[in-house]
C-alpha cells in the first residue's frame, strides 16, 4: 500500500518591504489629517466597542478641541457593587487584550515558519518595523503630536482614545498583516478594523456610561521631517501654532519642544531672561538666534578662545543676565561637538561660576576638569 504523497507546507514570504514608505505615509496622513471628522462613522465605530464591552449606545456630545471636551466630560465612574468596570476600563480591557494577541501571533508566525527574511541593510523585515518604523511612528504621532496637545490641557482628562492619532499602533499591525505577511485570527481582525477605522475618521474620544465625548480634529498640523530612514518627523512651526482647533486653541512646539506662545509669536531678551524653565528659554534662544539675543539683553564679551575639543569653533564668555533666584554667572557659548537628530550643530548656552575669566577654564568646569586639562581634549561629544 503507498503511502499518500504529502504536499509540501505552504511557507508564506514576507512581502517587499519597498511598500514600507507608502503604507507608513498612508497612516501618517490619518494621524496628521486637518479634514474634518466623519462623525457618522467615528460613532458608529464607537458604538460596535460599546457593544463589545457590553454597554448600549452612548448619547454622543460633539466638542470643537480636546480642551473643550474636558469640560464636556461626565466624572469618572468607580467600581459597581458587583466589581464590574465602568465602560471606559471595559473598552481598555478589549484594546490591551487584541494588542497582546497581535503580538503573540506576530512572535508565533516567525517562530513557526523558521524562514529568515529578506535583507534590508542586514536587517530582517520584522527588525525594520519592530525597532525601526514602529518606534518612529510611535515618536511621531503618540509622543510629538498627541504628547503636545496631553501637556497643553489644564487638567487630567481621564481615560481617553486619541481616534487618528491611534494610527501610530494600528499602523504597526496593518504593516505586518501587509508586509510582512503575517495572519491573525478573523476576529481579531474585525476588532483591529473598527480601530483603523477610528484612527481614519476622529478625533480624540472619552467613553463614559451612556456619554461618549468626541473632539474635533485640528484645522492646522505643523511638522518638520527629520534625516530618518523610518519616516520620523516632529511637531515645529516657527511662524505660528503647530496645532490649531476651530475654538482657538492652540499648541506652539519649536523643533520637537512644546513651547509657550510667546517664545514663536514675540520673542523678547526680556522674556527669555526671565524664564525659567531652561528648554523653554534654549527654544526662544534658537528662535531669535544667538546673536540677536546677546545684542537685545546687552551682554558683554569677556573673552573668547577656539575650542579644542571641537576643532573648528570657538568658545565665547560673558557676563550673564542677572537672575534674582540664582547666583551670579558668566554665560558659555560653546558649539555642539555631535549632530542633533535634524543633521545640525546646536549652539548652546551654559550659565558657569562667575569666577571663570578664560572660557577654557569654564569649559573644563562643565566637565569637572581644569582649562589645562580641557585643552588637551582632541575631541567632545
């Protein structure tokens, strides 16, 4: 009796990870879209993941900005008698829970096939969207974009869903269902669309008991790209708000940094003088230029020498503006010795001990070193 020939397993090839950049884009432009909501949609969707959680429909309360939705927003709801969650901890349960399953096949679809994938630059395709495009898109989208407008609102707004700026986790999925051709369960797949679907048509939206609030999208999105092989960009309008809603609200960001509105709008030495918080007063700094700011809060040039431990810039001293809270300083004007993530040399700024007279003493300070120790450097970092 012979013994029944036995097709060979089908073993499926990851796709062409040239589609990256256009899959990646497509999602980009969800996260950052400025069209107005498709409202019908966004509640239905809304609706189906009410349902999952066992609740009915929600009366549906539209907002013009998430700021605005924060006042919309019914209190919290804590634990019935019973032990059960309120909605929104439901739905966060159904989210987490779909997340953790996609990556359990995502790790089970490699470790089955065993095939090693194409190359790109000594990288696998799963390495390039694990550690290269996934955490772009999640710098991006969840910690640029919608990290500014977390930190612009006045106060906590509790359990949330950011709707289009959702794609940055989405897209990770769709890239390995498209690209690398992994396969997850039918249902799962139907949950994963009602998300994609969410991050296609809203914005921000907070679940509650019979409440969902949902925000508006934004009128104007602002972003710079920056020298990345995975796409990465970040929130910067030097000429106005990165953000804006249809209610004026707005978030300002200078190269990545959320910032207060004057630091873009009327940058002044007598603001930046009195700011406090560092980043704020380097980003309003970099925004007037160096020159500039020494000429408009009249500082005086002390001394200057070429910096050892960067060949071809100087270092510059001088007085420092007064600061009441502070101790008197003298002011370092030194170059960056590494590129910035944008391929430019920073000129900073450090605030040192008023004794220093030669800016090769300062700068070994900066290090714990002397000024003869410093200029023995052939190169910082």
């Amino acid at each position: 009796m012979s013994t029944p020939r036995r097709e060979p397993r089908r073993i499926p090839v990851p796709g062409d990870v040239s589609r990256v950049p256009e899959i990646r884009d497509e999602w980009l432009r969800h996260a950052l879209s400025t069209e107005p909501a498709e409202r019908g949609t966004g509640e239905a969707v809304i609706s189906e993941l009410y349902a999952l959680a066992g609740q009915s429909p929600p009366e549906f309360v539209r907002a013009s900005s998430p700021a605005a939705a924060v006042a919309l927003i019914p209190p919290a709801q804590t634990l019935s008698l019973g032990g059960d969650l309120p909605v929104e901890g439901r739905i966060a349960t159904l989210v987490t829970s779909l997340r953790e399953r996609l990556d359990q096949y995502i790790g089970a679809w490699r470790n089955r096939y065993r095939q090693p994938d194409p190359p790109r630059d000594g990288a696998s395709v799963r390495e390039f969207l694990n550690n290269g495009v996934a955490p772009a898109l999640r710098r991006t989208i969840r910690d640029s974009v919608a990290g500014a407008l977390r930190g612009e609102l006045a106060t906590s707004s509790g359990l949330h869903w950011y709707g289009q700026q959702d794609a940055y986790w989405v897209a990770h999925y769709d890239l390995h269902q498209r690209v690398d051709g992994v396969r997850f369960a039918a249902d799962d797949v139907a949950q994963l669309e009602l998300w994609a679907t969410l991050a296609r048509s809203c914005g921000w939206w907070w679940p509650r008991e019979n409440v969902c609030v949902v925000a508006d999208r934004p009128l104007v999105v602002r972003t710079e790209q920056l020298p990345s092989d995975y796409g990465e960009a970040r929130l910067h309008n030097g000429n106005g708000p990165a953000l804006a809603f249809s209610d004026g609200w707005t978030v300002h960001a200078w190269h990545g940094t959320r910032v207060p509105p004057w630091v873009i709008d009327a940058p002044t030495a007598d603001r930046i003088t009195g700011e406090r918080n560092v980043e704020v007063r380097r980003c309003a700094i970099e925004h007037v230029g160096w020159a500039a700011f020494i000429e408009d809060a009249g500082l005086r040039l002390l001394a200057r020498a070429d910096d050892p431990g960067n060949p071809g810039s100087e270092l510059l001293l001088y007085d420092a503006w007064p600061e009441p809270w502070r101790t008197p300083a003298r002011l370092l004007l030194a170059v960056n010795g590494s590129v910035e993530r944008d391929g430019t040399r920073r000129r900073y700024g450090l605030r040192v001990p008023a004794g220093f007279d030669h800016p090769l003493d300062a700068a070994g300070w900066t290090y714990g070193l002397s000024g003869a120790q410093y200029a023995q450097l052939s190169r910082r970092t």
